[in-house]
C-alpha cells in the first residue's frame, strides 16, 4: 500500500470499494459522491424545502422538525427505491412515498409540496457537487503545491527539454514543474469559483413557474439557496443546462491538467531516462524487477476518462420544453462519474509529485549524451552575424548530421569547419556547448509563477 | 413497478442495487458486469490457466484441481483487493497473492504461471463481456421481435410520415417499426458475430512473447482459448486494442438504434400527437395527471451515454510498446460502462415496444388536421404531365401557402385554382387527397424487413 | 436567400464557399477562421515579434518595416506552403523560409529570431480565437436580445409546459424565452470573459526558456503581447493547454444554449403543435407545402458537432515534455471547426428567434386540448387540507385517468367524484381548471431574467 | 518533401490545398471527399435517378441522356448552391434547380422525379464514402505491408520489451511490428467489407413510402442500386443509421490501430532510447539539429481527431420519425472529417513504416543497459522449484532493488545471495541473463501473424 498522511488517502468509503475503485475511484470523492452521498443530498433538500417553508409560514414548524429527523439516508432501503425508481425514471418518486411514510401524518402533508421532482435531484446534485468538490479541490490543490516545491528546489535544476520527443534544448525542472503548477492551479481557480458561484439550488416546480407556491415561490427559492448554501439562480433552470455544462468542461481541463503532468512523469520515469521515480513504484505479477510509475500511470487512466464524460455531458443539453425526455436522466452517471474520476485523478497525481525522486545526475548524463547537440540553436545563433540566419542554420544543420551519424561529437565536426572556425574559436564553442549556462530566462519564469502561486494563496 | 415477464425484469445483482439502476442499469447485464462478475472471471481465467497447464503436463493436476476449488470469488475480500490494487495499479497482483494464500502449498506455485496480470485482466473482459452479451442480446432481440410484431399487425395502419417535425406524406406504422426493426436486427447480427469470433483470450506473459513457457506458448494459449470458450488470437494483443474498439463501436451502433426507436416514441406519445402510450406509463411527483413513456425516456437517458464512452474507448487504443501506461487501465470502467448501459437500453425498449399501445384513430384524425396538405406531393406530380415539374411545384406551394395561412382547406383552394381545374376534376382531387391511398410500397417494404427478420432467425 | 439585414448575413469569405458552408459555417466566423484568416494571424505574429525586438533594439527598426510590409496574406502560395509543410509537421517552418525570402537580406536575418514554430501557431491560434468571437459574440448576444424581446412582449402568454413531452401545468412563452435568454447570456458573458482575459500570447523560444533572448525574454514577451492585443501568459504555455481546453468547454456550453432553445422551437413548430413558425421557413425538393424551421434545424445540425469536438481539443491536453507529439497538431482543425460550428449555430438561432411567429391562439388552443388535464397538480393541491397530499394525489390521479381513457371532461370526472365535490364547489373547479390563472411566478420571473439581462448591459 | 513513390503522394486536390492539409489531410482520400466529389456523387446519382427510370420506361430514354450530360460538376457553382441551401437547410433543393436549369425543358420535368433531397444526399454520402475508401484502403493496406516487411526483416532481432514505459523482458521487433501488422490488417478487412456490402443506395421519396414512383418503388431502387454500384438495402433507411454507424466505429478503430504504432515509432526514435528514425526526419524552425520522426507525429495527430467525431456520428443517430431535424445535417461534415483525418492517418503512417530506419545495435545497447534486469522474471522463475514461486519471487526483487540502487550489477548481487548460488551456477545466470535466448515464441508468433497476412491476401 502506498504510504501518504494526505487526507486523499482516507479509507473511501461506497463507490470506491469497488473491484477497480483503488486505482480509479482514489481519495475523498468516491464517497462524496455515492450512492449514499445522492440519497442523503436529496434528504437533504426535502429536509430544507420543509424548514424553508415553515420559516414562511407555509407548513407548521412542527412538520419541518419531524421531515428533519426523518431524512436519514440510512433509514432506507436503496435496493427497493432503486427498483421503484424505474416505474417513473426517477427516484425521488419512491423516495418522497417512502419520506412521507417515515414522516407520518400530518407532517407527511409537507413533505415535497410545490415542489417537483426534477427540483430535488438537482438540488441534490449541486450538494453533491459541493462536497465533491471539497476532497478534489483538496487534491489538486496538493498537487500543485507538490508542483510548486518542486520547481522551487528546481529552479535551477537542468535537463534536456524536449520537443516531439527529442531533445531541444536545455531546461530546468524547475520550468517544467512550474508549468504543471500553473495548469494545476488555474484548475483549481476554476472549479472553486464555480462551486461558489454557479452551483445553485433548483426550485421551479412542475414546469418551472413555482406555481406551487402561491405568490411566494420567488421568497421560498431564495430561502431553500440560503438554507442549502447553495448560490439563487435568477431563474429556475430545469432545461438551462449551462450549470452542468460548465461544471464539466471546467472538469475536463483539470483532467488535461493533470494528464499533463503525470505523462511527463511516466516519460521522465522510462528506462532509459530515468531522471525520476515515484516514492513507491509498483510492482509486477510477472517481473520482479518491475518498479512502475504507478501513481502517475492511474492518474493518466482516470483523466483518460473525463473527455468521453465531458462530451456525453455537453450532448445532453438541449432538453426538450420544461424538462428532457432522456437527457436530463443521462446527466446523473455521468456526472458522477466525472467528478469520481478527476478527483481520483487529482488523489493520484499530488501523492506522485509530494513523493517524487528526482535524479538531477541522470538529467545531466542524458544532456551530455549527444554531445552537444542540443546547443546547436545557441552555435546558430552566434554565427547569424557572420552567416545569416539561414546560413548560419544550414551549416549546424549539416554539422548536426555529420555527427548524428557518425559518432563525432559536434564540437568536433563544428571546430573542422571552416566557416565555423573563422568566427568561433575553440573556447567560445566550449562555452557555447555548455548546457548549464543556456537557461535563458528559465529561473526567472519559475519565479514569476511561484509568485503567482503564492499570490493566489495570499488572495484567499 | 413495469409488469412483465421478460428475463431482462428478473431482479438484477450487483451494480443493479445502486440508487440510479432502476433506471439506468436496468436488466440482467448489470449484474453479469458487477464487480462479482469481474473477480469470477479473474478467478475463472486463473484456474483455465492452471488445468490448461496441467492438460499439458506443466503443472501437477492436483495443483490445478485445488486451484479450481479456491476460484470462488465469494471467498475473497473485494474490499481489500481493491484497496491492494492501487500499490501496482491493477488488482490482479493482489488477487494472484490471496489466490495462493487460499491454494496454499505446493499448488501455489502453479498459480499464475508464465501469465502477466494483463492476461488475466483482458481474458477476465472478455470473458465478461461474453457474459453480458448474453442478456443483452436477448434484450435486443426481444426489442427486434416486439418491432416486428408491431410492422406485421400495422402493416398497413397509416399515420403521418413526418420529416423536419413536419407533416410529409403518409406512411404507415408498420414501415416505422419496420425501420427499427431493421436497425435493431442489425446490432444484433453484429453483436453476436463479434461475440462468437472476435472475444479472444488473452495470453502473452510479461511482454507477449509467452516466454515462461519455454516451447509450449502457442500450445498454452490454444488450450486456455478452448477452455474458456474464447477465439484464440493469432498473436496476443497486450497492445492491439481493435477487439476492444470493435466491440464499442458497435455498442455504440446498438445504442443508436435503441435510441432511433425510443425517440419515436416520445414523440409519438406527445400530448399533442397522442397516437401511442406506453403500457405502464410514469407518473410524476407533482402532477397526478402525467401518463410519461418512462421505458421510451429511459431508454433514450441510458442510450445517451454510449457515445462518449465509446470515444474514450477508441481514444485509449494507441497504448505504448508492449503494455499501455494509462489507455490500458482506462478501458476497464467505460467498458463495463457501455455494455450495462446499451444492455439497459435495450431492456426498456423491450419492454417499451412489447407493450406499446397503438391508437389508429388518433392517427388518421392527426393526417386529417391538415386537410389533405401533405399530399402536396401527390397532387404536384399530378399536375407535371401539364405544367411542368417546376410548375406544378409552385401552384401547389402556392396554394398551401393560402391553405395554411387562411385556414381553408387546401382542396377547396386547389379547386378553386384555375390551372388546376383545367386538369383535376372535383373526383380526382377527392382521390388525390385521400391519404389512405397515398402509401406508395409501404406494405411491400413491411414485408421485406418480415422476410429478412424471418430469414435470420431461420439462419441461426 | 434568408432576408435580413443583420451583420452575420453578410457573405463570407473562404470557409464559407463550401458546399456545406451555407448551412453548417453561417455567419462571419467561417471567414474570421478559414485559411487566409490564419495564415494572416501567423504573419502578424512574425510582423509583431520583429518589432517587439525592435522596440528593445534587439533588431534594426528597418528590418522591423520592412518585415512589417512583407507580411500580407496574399502575397503568399498557400497550397505551397501546406504542401511543405508537410516535411516538418508544421506549417510555420515554410512560411518562415517564404517570409524571409521575401523579406530579403538583410532583414531576413531579424525574422522569427528567438521563436519557435509553436509560438507562431499558438499566438494565431489565439488571434483567430479573438477574432473569431468577435462575430461569434455579436450573432450570440443577437440571438440573447431577441429572446429577450419575446420573454417581454409574451411575458404573460399562456402555453402549456411540457415534461417528458408531456403536457404537465402551463408556463408562459416568456418564461420559456427568458430560459433561452439567461442561458445565451451566461454562454456570452463566459466567452467575452475568456477572449479578454485568457487569450494569451505565447512566446517561449525552442522549449520554453526564452534563450534566444538572452536577458530580454520576459521583456520580449510582454512586449509582443502589448503588441498584439493579447494577454501576457505568466509562462510560456506550450504544453500547458488550459487555455485551449477552457475555450473549448465554454464553447460547448455556448452549443448547448443555442440547441436548447433551437430545439424547443422545432418542437413547437410541429405540425400537430403549431405554435410557432419561423418567419421564412424553408421548402423541400420533392414536397411542396413543407414549411420546415430551417433555422432552428441548423442551429441544432451546427451545435450538435461540438461536443465531440471539445472532447478532441480535452483528449489532446496531455501533451509531451515541451512540445506535444501529435497532440498539439491534432487541435488545429478541432479549434477551428469548434468555432466555426458554433458561430454557425449562433447566426442561425439569431435569425430564428428575430423573425419567430408566435401563434398565441394556437397555444391556448392546445392548453384546452386536455379540458383542464394539466392542472390536476393545482386541484390536487387544493385536496390536501381534507385528504391529505398522498390521498389528493390518488384521488386527482384516477379522475385523470377516468378523462382520459374514457374521453370525458376531467372537470366533470372531478365534479362527480363525493370526494371532490364534499370540498369544491363547481366554481371552485371552474376556477382551479382556468389555466390562465395558475401561472404561478413566471411572469415576474420573466422581470427576473430581463433586469438581469438589462444589468449585465449596463455593466459592460 | 518527402520522398515516396506510394500513390497517397501524389498531389491532392481540393480539400488538401488548406493550410494544414499537407500535414492533417495528406493522401488522397482529401481529394476524393472535397466539396467538388460530394458534388459530382449527388449529380451522378440524379444522373442514374433519371437512367433508371428511363431503363423502367418511366422517363423518356432521351430526357436521361440530356440529364447524365448535365451531370458535371465543374458546370455549377459551388459557392451560389451554398449559399443558396440556407434556405431549405439542405444543397439539393437549389441544386436540383440548378440541373433543371442545366437540362431545360422537357428534360427538366424528369429530374430528381419521385426521389426526396435525402435520397441525393445519403446516395452521394455513401458514393463518396465508397470513393474515398479506396485511397484509404490501399495507404492503410501499405502500411501494413510495409510492417509485414519489418516483421519479417527483423523476426529474431532483440529489443526491449516494454510494459507501462519500463523495461519489462526481451522481444523482438518481427513481433512488435507483427502487432502493428495484425491491427490493421484487421482495420482493413473491416472496412473493405463495410464497403461491399453495407454502403448503400439511398431511395425512399418523400417519407421512405416510395409513393412517388407509384406500385414501381422496389424496381427503381433495386435499379438505382445497380446503376450506382452500392448495395440494395432492404428498405429505405432515412432515420436508421446504422450504416453510418458502422462505418465511423470501424473508422475510428482504423484510427486506433494507425496510431498505436505511430506512438510506438515516436517512443523508439526519442533521443534517449534512438532505436529508429525515420528515412526523412523533420526540421524545425528554430533548431538546426532536430531530426522530428515527422509522420509518426502526423498521423498521431490525424488519428487523435477519429475518436472525436466517432461519438458525434453517434450521437447523431436517433433522427426523429422519417427525417432528422438537426441530426442528419449534423453528419455531413463529421462524415468527410472523419474519412480524410483517418485516410490522412494511414498515409503517414504507411510513409513513416516503409522507410524506417532501424538501429539493431542501439536496441542491443538498450537491452544491456540494465545489466540483465529485464530478465529478472527468467530467473525467479528457475528459482522456482527451490524457493516456491513467491519466495522466488521476493528474492530476485530484493536483488533488483539493490542492483536499481547501487548500480552494481544484477548478475552481481545475484551471484553473492547464498539462495540463489545455492541452485544457479555461475553458468546458469549467465545463460540465464542472456536477453538473446528468452525471446520464448516472438519467432513463432511473427510466423503466425504472417502466415494470416498472407492466407487474407490470398483470399482476395
């Protein structure tokens, strides 16, 4: 088992016993986001719509107090609200029979009144939302702050970057680790800034005009948002899906966010780079020998699954008139599992960047492996005076080649040049080839986003 | 609750229970693609191994016969796997540990012989995914076969054809169930093909070489795919992934003609239109009066996910090298995703089209409303011989223009054009604009999808 | 031809020709987007760099001019350039070498130092994004306005809601309106939001450290950005792909909103519902009465191909090291269809809802058809003092039923139930059945979302 | 450029001149689905609309002659009928003007007689699809003949096996590339047979009644079928689209498989591993050295764009009654996307396999590198008998441990544990630590996978 004090790896609770869920339901939100987690949610808004009733005037005080203590997820029976649930695509049909039941008459009277079904499951689904977003705001935050420890001890860090998966030219793991700190954190700008802002409560009524409530509704929407803690919306959004929309797509990026860096991870990790480890790599049923980036590799399959999710969630947005015939319902899974995903995602990465082994050696010997050759934009920029840019280009180019493939090292094959020769002598291409002092502007760019980091907490 | 006695009503296990299954998980696929099922057929791709390897005098029988009595997946602790599976991201690493355990010595040593986790993994979806087309097919035959009934008894029943959402000509009922059918029947010929030819086993050892069987690979791997009921690959395909695209793309096909039959019906069973009901429709929280096509709804919500989750699918085949780091992993949720929720799909068709009650009069009074205006068509070509196809295209547009927008019957303003009336008597245009002899080949078309429908099954 | 004057029915250029492009890329955006809109940006990213540098006088400001005068579009073979961009995998490497040949000696030497490919495709990449949402946002908040209009002149229109596509309690058209409006203008205010402030320049050099450069980089980047009306990124963000990945989501949100309202449209423009037209409905080839909502079915064609789109650009994130291999290539044409397609749908929702025809008799008429049916929840309500909620709504239930399967009048059922008639008088349910006098909230709902809509303007 | 002889070099037409078509739609599937080729396939199939009424004796023999003589694309204008299909939301209604026009009178009065604008479309859909394939096939079949060719080349030579980007055991690249080889061999027989047998015509009328062609319909279809070369379909399939289903699920697995071993060739040519190269490297714009694997980065980047548009053709399918409202026009453009980016994925992909270059030595080097690592499975598994499989199993992971960590040897560390020397000679390790002798059946396996190459080609 992997070691880590992080409250990402608190024992999960319902969805994350599952066969798979150890490596693709990881951390807080798997429970958050449960079955139990739905049926308490949506208890939850009955038990508010009641109190915000009462608080009206609307239902006897008493009738509140008695839905209250009977919204208890644990006092009923999944299996048989589940099964009920198909005779009117929806649960909260058996669920306010079984509530009105629990609550007795005459507090059964106030039970779900004005309100539609439609109302409580999304309300239920913006409190689930919330509180997902708590463990996985958590985990991407700690992830970036893994990033951010990072690029500070890196800063100066070199090691080849690479475009197109060969070597470019040389930078520091600091810049690397600071652009997974500031993808990470614009991520959890977003998703914070939607759940404080745009997860609302819903309360419309049958076909959204509140018609339940007499001349109150507007007074009874905005009393259920408070109690909820939840934002009002100007209006009922039923069919106004943009919410659910923008919830994941904001998801959908903090899984590239994620993804992003974890591949680097596993690419930095191969073999024959090795210029990183994870603190605890996996093992093998087959190859003892096996020490696999496992954390980065999990985070990359739970953010592989966000795209697809994304999609089916943006797809279901037209729904028709007043409430979807089938799109509305292909919202629930989805969107579950999308939030179970990227914080799952979010649990993996923080535990692989808070643990990972860098091995600044390796990055220095796989610089030095070519010889060189990732200086030669620096040789060609210093031969632009005497050569032109294209000039100056087409020779390194050709010396590049040279040797590429023969062996030589293009120090070599440069000083034998000619037109090398007449303007570079041997110590400025000793200087030129020196990979440490071609960083350009790299430490600095990891200060500008270390400070924006530390800005962003400050703001808080 | 739905009544009926289709096998696809039987209570389901597993993945069934959860708060949205009802709805969402309907049918007997969700429990052969629970997480139950997985770990049996983990358990079931072990002990084929070790009686494959005994078969071939690998391994002692005895060994192999104490490892088929430990496979019982009620004897493991699935919470304890799934927690065991993050430290080497993926759970067969702790399944072949507690498989030994539970084995005991000697026959531990005969555990998982020569295999790689991900032989174990992908034989184990396979193996379920087999398992799940099972009633899955069943529940899209059952759908195919209430489609043809319906095409046989309204052959001939006319309603409006309507393209854009817009009156067209007349069809009849039986050529619209006639459409699903075909789709229908289709999926199900692709799905059964893909199922008998195409679910291969899975065995490589650590990179697909079957190294740890010395010389007897090819013999190892033609044992275990006869053992287990499954094709037997030309080569293992660790990172060939096109079984697995293949059998999402056509989940996905599925999906859609599910959801093609499922849309019809919702609309068709619109208030306004009124021409079709379900035969146990939902009832809704608040409005006592809503008759809802819940099994139509359902199965548009549960046929709404499979895009998605077939893109991620396809988006995770180009694993790398000989094992993928993240596209592998990411497969194993939507997979089981897509094969519950197109099974559910077709489960509430089923029973949506077994039970569909069809009112004729409410159709013909619907091809009426518009006083014959959508055999615009019908006239028009009348008129050709005289004026001109552009010609008579226009009079005709013309005068539905007047037809709609005065409310005249577009008879009497047809009549009332002079070109007209130098062509088509009063009789001809009682006959033109007689819908119920506008259907052109309707019925012959019913019964070429019958005969088809017939001649597959006769084939099987 | 669709008469209007409004600006998105100005001709487009390029994109726009296409046999589709009618249809699928309406609007300016296509032309904002096409070929020579890009090849256009990327000049004027080289145009902007050369005088950046030589703005710090790090090149001649000669060079800078002359530069400067060399970079127009048409002066340059684009199928040539496509053609060789092929042997570097981008299209930046020829256009440099063309740029500079046209440029000539000396100049030559002063264009693209310090840059790499990326940073042009990037930095035009989001001059065609900026662009691009320039019309896109005026064809968006055109279509936000004219709903506006509708929700206040049909504030208090009574037509029945639909659930599930069945009629459920009446609504107003302005509540419907006022829903497509307070979705259109969350989908603008998200997009202007990102086009100001996310929209940023890239410049990072051969891997992101600014070391062609030296000292300046970060001057260099700020100063180009200034340049080119573009946001200063905290860091080069090569493979930070949030930007692109935000914009895509918003994106498909903006789709979502404009199919929502675009299929209620075609909805209520069916045949059987007719209350609604489009004000130049659209004809067939073969049937000549069709007059089909072809704005709103094109609205709903254009909308519908982006979420697969946005789950493209999402997929595409997780890119390598400092330069993506196949992910960043795979978002150019994702990026640009995105925006085309959604614009396309914008230009044809505007034109849709500015010429809507509102048939308000039509939709009394068919708030009647059900004589009362949908106000079963009102009567319901009005049960519960003397039956209790679960009793009222069984008792409100079977006399819907009653009405509708026996074709009577449910205030006649109603009225003969002892039940009902113990507790309301004939002009109790007279009342009660009125459906223009249970609208509940929805006209000051309605003041909701266009005070919302008017404080959003004023803030701007 | 790139030098190639291989037919998808040749210069592509029409769509293949954009700005990125030489990297995103290379080959000549571009060409064969540009604007200009949907517009020839909709006038061919008016053309054989016209010849085979003719053929029936429904339309003068003369009327059809003048019509076929019309049929030529370059007599239209493209950007006119665009803009003119804003109007009915569909290119055929102003094209069948058009033709009209073009064939004047009498001829006129015979076009398009009896068919719907959906007939045109789908039949030129699947004309085009039909067309296109044929370049994808042959770049898709090159592609694999070119890995059959490496497969059989290097059937015996060694490289490292990778599992999760580490080094896993010894295989050889004959197996590597018989994977690839096998994945599209299975792409290709996919979609050649799609093409034989599910690309059909498409021939309803109005509402799939027929009714135009009077008790005829079943004739004209079968003869328009004939007459186009496409598959008969039972019925009319306006609102089934399986068809299209089918055929962008089979697209996207022709993708997967493309760019599973693009991904492999861009993992083996990374600078740190240099394994391959391709025969024509790409340059950069900034850096004189780099030797890009330029098509393996294409086609990743055409194929990351299938998935995509896989899941909008999907989404696409469940079109409402007889015609779609929004779907339908929804595929055209996905449609041709999805053709042109897998096509184009197959022409790099078939470019990049038949030059590659290959380094034996280097994968030699890479096997070494590790000090006998990778075959830490071969000797737990002789230990076995000894130590039982677990004990083995911790042994040699203990050894690989501190091989991994000191960087001594394995055969070292292994020789100095008492358990181990106790059962393996010195002889025996070194035998043991050969990677040259546990290749297990990769020889045989590659003999399989060219055995089934072979037989399909002998089955053509």
């Amino acid at each position: 088992m992997r070691p880590s004090s992080s409250p990402s790896d608190a024992p999960a609770g319902g969805a994350g016993n599952g066969l798979f869920d150890g490596i693709l339901a990881r951390g807080a939100v798997a429970s958050a986001a449960d079955d139990r987690a739905w049926l308490q949610a949506m208890l939850d808004v009955e038990a508010a719509l009641a109190a915000t009733l009462a608080d009206l005037g609307k239902v006897p005080a008493q009738h509140a107090a008695t839905i209250a203590s009977a919204c208890r997820a644990d006092r009923f029976d999944m299996a048989a609200l589940s099964a009920a649930a198909a005779a009117s695509a929806n649960p909260v049909v058996p669920l306010v029979r079984a509530l009105r039941a629990a609550a007795g008459r005459p507090a059964a009277d106030s039970v779900h009144a004005g309100a539609t079904s439609q109302d409580i499951m999304d309300s239920a689904a913006m409190l689930v939302a919330y509180r997902a977003l708590g463990p996985l705001l958590a985990d991407l935050d700690g992830a970036a702050r893994a990033a951010a420890a990072l690029a500070a001890v890196h800063r100066d860090t070199p090691l080849a970057g690479r475009t197109l998966l060969q070597q470019a030219v040389p930078v520091t793991l600091g810049l690397k680790a600071a652009g997974w700190l500031t993808a990470l954190d614009r991520s959890v700008d977003l998703l914070a800034e939607l759940r404080d802002r745009r997860l609302a409560v819903q309360l419309g009524g049958a076909a959204g005009t509140l018609a339940g409530f007499g001349d109150d509704g507007p007074a009874v929407l905005a009393g259920l948002a408070g109690r909820l803690g939840l934002a009002e919306p100007v209006l009922p959004w039923h069919t106004d899906r943009t919410r659910i929309g923008e919830l994941a797509g904001t998801l959908g990026v903090a899984a590239g966010a994620v993804a992003k860096a974890a591949r680097d991870v596993t690419l930095l990790a191969q073999t024959e780079v090795a210029e990183v480890a994870e603190g605890t790599p996996g093992g093998s049923s087959a190859m003892p020998h096996k020490r696999n980036p496992v954390a980065a590799v999990s985070a990359l399959a739970c953010a592989a699954q966000a795209p697809g999710l994304v999609a089916t969630l943006l797809a279901a947005m037209p729904q028709e008139h007043e409430r979807g015939a089938g799109g509305w319902q292909a919202e629930w899974r989805p969107l579950r599992e999308l939030l179970v995903t990227v914080g799952s995602a979010a649990a993996w990465l923080r535990d692989c960047l808070a643990h990972l082994r860098v091995d600044a050696r390796a990055m220095r010997a796989n610089l030095d492996r070519t010889g060189g050759l990732l200086l030669a934009e620096r040789v060609s920029a210093a031969l632009v005076p005497a050569l032109g840019r294209a000039g100056a280009a087409e020779v390194v180019a050709e010396a590049s080649q040279v040797a590429a493939s023969t062996g030589r090292p293009v120090r070599q094959v440069l000083a034998a040049q000619p037109q090398v020769a007449a303007v570079l002598s041997d110590t400025d291409l000793d200087r030129l080839l020196d990979p440490t002092t071609y960083l350009g502007s790299a430490p600095r760019l990891v200060d500008r986003a270390l400070a924006a980091h530390r800005s962003r907490l400050a703001a808080r």
